[in-house]
C-alpha cells in the first residue's frame, strides 16, 4: 500500500503518510489516489488545487468556507516546515472545539486530511514553507470566513515562542462566540 492512514485525536481528521521510494538520484511517492483514499474513508472529490509560499513565523488562518461552499482539505508541505492546525466547528460534534497539530515538513512528506465543518491554519517553523492542499469546493469569496487565530475558548497551542506574523484579514477574526455555526454543514 502506498500511504498509511493514521486517525488522530479527532478522528474524522486523518494524517497521511506516503510511502517514499528514494534513492541518490532522489526520491519518487505517490500523493494521492482515489481508490486508496476511499478505501480508508476519505471519499471527498477534489476539485481545486492550491498552492501558497510563505516566509518565516508567518501564521495562516484559521481559515473556513460556509455552505454550500464548505471545504475539506488534503494539505501537505512540499518545502520546509509547519505545524498545521485543524478545528473542529461543527456544532453537534462529540469534539466540538478541539483541535488536531501536526507537523509537515519536505522531509516527512506527511499530509493532513481535514474535512467540512473544520477551520484551518498553520504556522511556519522554516525560513520559507510552501504547502500544496487540494480542496473539495472551488474557493467563494461570498463564502469565506475565519475564527481568531489565538481565541481564548479554543486555546491552541501554537508551539512557537515568537510573535507570528499574521495578515491584518486574520488579525481581526472572530471568536467562536462571534461566529454562525450552522454557516458550516
């Protein structure tokens, strides 16, 4: 098989983990494939792919689309290294609020799989870091929503000893209590 498929603390979020054929010329893995990823409960259709660069202590997020634009993610990071965070905001969840971290990295090659009703960020731990992440709705501007990076109810720990450096759309953020939960699913 050429992934390994792990249920994190939430279980409907799953970190991926490819098998990697390297040798001195480099390395060669698969990142995704239909019918290894339905077989293990990923049955999401992608049907964007996205691409972003960022520079050192840069923090992203945390970032969701509302229905009927939601969005579930495939997210990896293809050059340096993240700690990438993913919420859980569906209301009627037995994990309502909590949060997954893990780190991606080039060298781990790891992927996270986040479904609908999450919201998503990460942190860069590198000088640079660029993630590659399929989505399964097209992006709608209409649609886009955020919850604060550092809200108080959710308590991420970040695992960074900085003061990330955030865009001024993810300064202002709501809080979960500021946010319409049935927006998400």
């Amino acid at each position: 098989m050429p992934f390994t498929f792990e249920r994190l603390d939430i279980e409907d979020v799953i970190l991926v983990k490819p098998k990697i054929f390297g040798d001195d010329r480099g390395f060669f893995m698969e990142s995704y494939k239909k019918s290894e990823f339905v077989k293990n409960g990923i049955t999401q259709e992608f049907n964007q792919d996205n691409h972003s660069k960022s520079s050192a202590r840069v923090l992203r997020g945390l970032h969701y689309q509302a229905k009927p634009h939601s969005q579930a993610k495939l997210v990896r990071c293809s050059r340096g290294k993240i700690f990438d965070v993913a919420v859980d905001l569906r209301p009627n969840s037995k994990t309502f609020t909590k949060y997954v971290k893990v780190e991606l990295s080039e060298e781990n090659k790891h992927m996270l799989y986040i479904p609908e009703g999450f919201a998503h960020g990460f942190v860069v731990l590198s000088e640079e870091a660029e993630l590659l992440y399929k989505a399964s709705g097209e992006y709608s501007p209409k649609h886009d929503r955020g919850l604060l990076w550092s809200d108080d109810k959710i308590n991420i720990d970040w695992g960074i000893n900085f003061e990330p450096i955030l865009s001024e759309k993810d300064k202002n953020q709501p809080c979960l209590e500021n946010i319409n939960l049935e927006e998400l699913i």
